[in-house]
C-alpha cells in the first residue's frame, strides 16, 4: 500500500517523464496578491503565466502545492472532522500546461496515471464536464472509453471555471471516484450528490476562453490547462479507505493526539482527534510560513484555527497545552517533502505553547459561561448575539469557535445580535475617543481598535481570484 509520501512521488516523476518541470509549492501566503487570503490551489502562482503577463522557460509544470481553505470564498473550515474529505490544509497534486497542450493530452494524462500507474478499476471511475462541452466528452469516450451514463453534463458554475469577473475562464472537467454503494450517496448531478459515496478526485480546469467587461468573451490565443487533485483525497481510495484521515499520514497524526491527551484514537474522541490533526497541519504550516497570530487577517484566522483545536483539546481532558507536543510527529511525517516545517520547529511549538497557555486562562472560564447560558434558553433557541459577544470580547472566543461548541446540541447563534454588540462597542469606543486626548484614552481605543479589527478579515470575502471551482 503506498504512502502519502510515495503518491505524491509518483504523481510528479509521472508527469516530470511527460516533460514537465517540477516546481515547488508557492508559499500559503501569495506574493502579489492581497486579494487572496491564502493560497487555496496550485493554480496561484502561475496566475501570471496563464494570463500571458509573464513567461518562463518551460511550459508545462507540476506540483504538490499546499493550499489552506479556511477564510474567503472557499472555506473549509466547517466541514472538518464532520466529512470525511475535507481538510483547511490539504495538498493539491496538479499539472499544468501554459499554451501548450489541451483537452486531448490533459485527459489521457489524468486516465493514463489513475488506471495505469496507481492501477485504479476503471469502473470505478465517473466525470463530469460542462453542459455544452462535447470536445472533452469526447475525449473522455475516446480515451476512457466510458459509456455516456458515466460522462455526467453539468450545466452549473461547478464546471465552470473563471479567474475573476474578467480574463481567462473555461469549461471543467471533475473525476469521481465510487467508494461503493455501502455509503449514502449519489453520483453529481442528483439529488443525493452530498452525500459522501461519489468523491470528486480531480479536477481538470481548461482555459478556453477569455472575458471581457461587457460580457463577450473570445477564444484565447494561448489555451492552458490547470488541474488539481487532493493528495489526500487520491491517497485514500489507493489505500483502501473511504475517509481521508485514515489515510497513513493522518492516521499518525491522530494517534499522537490520542497519546498526549490520554485518549483512544477511535473512541468518543475521535472526531476531536480528527480536527486537533488538520488543525496542527494548517497552523504549523502556517506559521513556517511566517503567519503569526493576531487579531487582524491572515493572523486572526490562524488563531481562530488554533483556538478551535485547543477547545477540542481541552474536550479529551487536556489540562496542560498539547498541540505543541504534537508538532515533532507532523515533522516526521511531512518534514522531508516540506523542509520550511524543520526550519520552523522551534518557532511553531513556541507559539503554540505560548498561545494555548493563554488560552486556556480563559477557556475554562468562558465554557461555564457558555453552559449557564445555555441552561438558561428554551430548547432549540439560538445563544443571544450579546453572550456570543461576552464570549468573545472577555474570554477570546472567536465566533465560530462558539459556533462549533454549539454544534453538537444544535443551536446556533444570533449573528445579528453579535454584530450588532459589536458595532455598539465600536461606537462606545469613537464616543469617548472624540474630544479626548488623554493618554489614557488612547490607551483603551488602541485596545478596543485591536479587538474590533478582529472582524476585518471578513474583508477577504471579496477575493477575485481563485483557484479550481
Ligand atoms: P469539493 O466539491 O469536494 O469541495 P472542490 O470542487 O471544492 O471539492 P477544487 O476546488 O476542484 O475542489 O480543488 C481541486 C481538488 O482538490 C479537488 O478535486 C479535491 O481533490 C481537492 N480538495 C478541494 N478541497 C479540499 C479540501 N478542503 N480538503 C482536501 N482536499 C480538497
Ligand atoms: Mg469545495
Ligand atoms: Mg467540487
Ligand atoms: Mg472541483
């Protein structure tokens, strides 16, 4: 059974003997791009490249790149340790040409390595392309040779791709995998589609066209291929699994949490084990990349990540911090492919120890409050937007960490109420500033101005450009 480790191995030396140059995953905060909050696909670094603005001396490339969605558009964040394909940090295993192949080398490519070098039943396989996209049907039925049932026409924007409201965007093609039909679940398209029986693998992205502001759009010059496959995603079915984390790497990492926390990996706890696992991937990454927590952007969806993971922590009976303790077992199983995790050890076991130590001075505290609160509200009513606020302002609770503490008992939360709290304190805050000069002052609105841009990076919901659809 291959590792992770190997599949990611295999996937580049395929397409490095097919002519292309490997290149190594761009940072998880893109260089030149603040509209994108991290880098959520493998397309990112090459945005330049496909829109013609740059070029480089090859025209093909791949990549394993590493991608975090959990802010923006593509946010992820909900779904983990709830699905079983899901992750914010994940691999995206891609190849891509930039004008130079199309459609009919990209998919005997993707066919070529599932059913030959990873050896994967062919009836097992289904895809999808875009309503009004015969080429790539045909090529499907030529090189695949799959009956039309299985080459499934979609006429919404999930095969649809574009890069932003103008520029390069064309039809996409997804690759489903049938984990059988003992799990709940319908192929794409129908109505039971969510459910978790038909996983999509890979997705082939075909640059076809260019759009312009008033609507029209023309055939590119240079047609370019983009893909991207979740090397997580692959890794199980090749290892004989349905769910992602139980794949060797994740496997690992689940039970190291189940060992400092005293834990089995598969009891009660194992859904905590499964978001302490991502959560420990996404900050330490992360933070080898030079994000560090804070209570703006980028910063503050790193600490929300974190914060989430120590409540799942301090669930098993966690006393003292762990997620520090975890970090040398994600070092064995990543660090050789990712050497900027072994650079930044030290750095990501001190910040998560000095941020759970913090943290934990108010969890305790706030999770009371939480459950006073909660015994007080009729069955089913949603926690009051100014609790929600409380929770946040005095004991550090992001919102969506309360959101996912009320989670199992299925509530929700006034959201309206708590902007609302929210936007009250600000203006508290701009009321005693005005006509006040005193230092003191400034003190408290300097306070107030760190807590308040804690919502700011609701910002990046505006990004233009992003990766797969
Ligand atoms: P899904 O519909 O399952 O959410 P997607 O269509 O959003 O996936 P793409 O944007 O097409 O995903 O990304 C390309 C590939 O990356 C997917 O085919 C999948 O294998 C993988 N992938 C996407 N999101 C995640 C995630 N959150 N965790 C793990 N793998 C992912
Ligand atoms: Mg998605
Ligand atoms: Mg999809
Ligand atoms: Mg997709």
């Amino acid at each position: 059974m291959p590792s992770l480790n190997e599949i990611r191995s295999t996937f580049l030396s395929y397409f490095e003997r097919n002519g292309h140059e490997v290149v190594d995953s761009s940072p998880l905060v893109p260089r030149n791009d603040p509209t994108l909050m991290f880098t959520n696909s493998g397309m990112v670094q090459f945005k330049n490249l496909f829109t013609g603005v740059e070029t480089r001396d090859y025209k093909r490339a791949t990549t394993s790149q590493k991608c975090v969605r959990a802010g923006g558009k593509h946010n992820d964040l909900d779904n983990v340790g709830y699905t079983a394909r899901h992750h914010t940090f994940f691999e995206m295993l891609g190849n891509f040409s930039f004008g130079d192949y199309f459609k009919d080398q990209a998919i005997p490519f993707a066919w070529e390595l599932l059913t030959r070098d990873f050896d994967i039943p062919k009836d097992r396989l289904l895809v999808t392309v875009y309503h009004t996209d015969d080429e790539a049907a045909d090529v499907w039925k030529k090189v695949a040779g799959l009956p039309d049932e299985r080459i499934i026409r979609i006429p919404t924007s999930d095969n649809f791709w574009q890069m932003g409201d103008t520029g390069p965007c064309g039809p996409c093609t997804e690759i489903f995998y049938d984990h059988g039909d003992h799990i709940w679940g319908g192929p794409p398209g129908s109505k039971d589609e969510d459910g978790d029986r038909f996983i999509e693998i890979w997705n082939l992205v075909f640059m076809q066209f260019e759009k312009f502001e008033d609507g029209t759009q023309r055939d590119l010059e240079a047609q370019s291929i983009d893909t991207g496959m979740g090397l997580e995603r692959i890794g199980a079915l090749l290892q004989g699994k349905h769910d992602n984390y139980d794949t060797d790497l994740m496997r690992a990492l689940i039970e190291a949490s189940a060992n400092v926390t005293s834990t089995e990996p598969d009891g009660p706890g194992n859904v905590h084990h499964r978001v302490i696992a991502d959560h420990l991937r996404s900050t330490s990454f992360l933070l080898a990349d030079g994000v560090m927590p804070s209570n703006d952007g980028r910063g503050y969806v790193l600490r929300r990540i974190m914060r989430r993971a120590m409540r799942h922590a301090h669930l098993l009976g966690a006393t003292d911090p762990v997620m520090h303790r975890l970090v040398p077992a994600l070092v064995t199983q990543m660090g050789a492919a990712y050497p900027e995790l072994r650079r930044a050890q030290a750095l990501i076991e001190e910040t998560l120890k000095l941020e759970e130590t913090r943290f934990k001075q108010t969890l305790d505290r706030g999770l009371r409050l939480l459950d006073e609160e909660l015994d007080r509200l009729p069955e089913g009513a949603a926690l009051p937007g100014e609790a929600a606020f409380k929770l946040y302002d005095t004991y550090g609770f992001p919102l969506d960490l309360t959101q996912d503490a009320l989670r199992e008992t299925g509530r929700g939360v006034d959201v309206a109420g708590f902007d609302a709290a929210m936007a009250e304190q600000k203006a508290k805050a701009r009321a005693s500033w005005s006509g006040s000069g005193e230092a003191k002052e400034a003190r408290v609105w300097f306070d107030v101005a760190e807590r308040v841009a804690a919502t700011e990076f609701l910002g990046y919901d505006t990004e233009v450009a992003e990766g797969q659809v």
